[in-house]
C-alpha cells in the first residue's frame, strides 16, 4: 500500500535515496564532500554502504565507497562484529563472475586476509577455494594470491607499528 511505501522511505535521506536507487555520481560528490560513510542513512544502523552495495550487485558504487576511503572490515552496529567482508565470505553464491570481483574488490581495499565468514567461520582463503575453486582454477589462484599479498602487507604494517614505539634515546 502506500501507507507502507511511505513508512518505509519516509526516513531515508536523499542521501538515502540516491545511494538506494544509484545516483552514483550524487553519491560520490557527496561522500567526495564529507558524507558519512558508515552512517546510518542508508537503511538504518545495522548495515554498512559496502554491504549494501555488494547485496545490490553494484560494483560502480562499490567503487565509490572504496574510492571514498570504505573499510571493508567496519563493524556493523547490529549484530556486533559483523563486517561487509565476512558477509561476503559467507553469502558467495550464484554468479561467480560477480562474486570473484566483489572478493578481488574488497581484497585490493584493505580486507582482513584472517577473516572468518559469518556463520560458517571459514577462513577466506577456504571460502575462496570453495566457491572459485571449481568454477575457474586461474581466478581462484588470483584470489588466493591477492589474500596471501594482504597478509604481507598487515604483516609488513605490523612490523613498522613496533618500531615506531620502540625507545627513544635521548642524548
């Protein structure tokens, strides 16, 4: 009804409004001008702006959260210690040309290579063999190459974090 219609989106922002129905180039001025980006003006607090996107398959405004500095390891509000990238790790499925990229997408931005897939708990690396694995053996290597550079990285990150709170000498 339009009752229901209107209760429904009679909270959303334009913002709201513009990212849910893609007016990507909207969106990227506005998150490019400081628009929140893990605020509840979407679709209420429980769900982030890159889970939403890889949910809706629109990987141009993935691009645009990434682009607009998006962490695919924010913690949802609801329920605690969910993350867009341990959605994705679970809900793979379907079109695994989209999945692949989504995956690729997430990795190149920062994704925690550690993660465990909500629900299942299994480790992106598995999550990678198992829905790729048969599918396409060159793109699932290239996946698996991608968390093996993101564990090198955080390692490398690690490393320059201690040293930096090592001991100043002072003479």
């Amino acid at each position: 009804s339009h009752l229901d219609l209107y209760m429904k989106y009679s909270s959303l922002t334009f913002f709201g409004f513009a990212f849910r129905y893609p007016l990507h180039s909207y969106v990227q001025r506005e998150l490019a001008a400081g628009q929140p980006l893990n605020s509840p003006i979407v679709e209420g607090p429980d769900r982030s702006m890159l889970y939403l996107a890889t949910m809706k398959q629109d990987i141009k405004m993935l691009k645009i959260v990434f682009d607009a500095g998006g962490d695919p390891n924010h913690r949802d509000a609801i329920p605690p210690n969910w993350t867009a990238w341990r959605q994705v790790l679970w809900e793979i499925s379907g079109d695994r040309e989209y999945w692949a990229k989504i995956v690729g997408l997430f990795l190149d931005h920062g994704a925690d290579p550690y993660a465990r897939a909500i629900v299942s708990e299994i480790t992106a690396s598995s999550a990678i063999e198992q829905n790729f694995g048969g599918w396409d053996p060159r793109k699932t290597r290239e996946l698996l190459e991608k968390v093996e550079a993101a564990k090198t990285r955080l390692l490398q990150t690690s490393k320059r974090k201690r040293k930096s709170r090592g001991l100043w000498c002072f003479g």
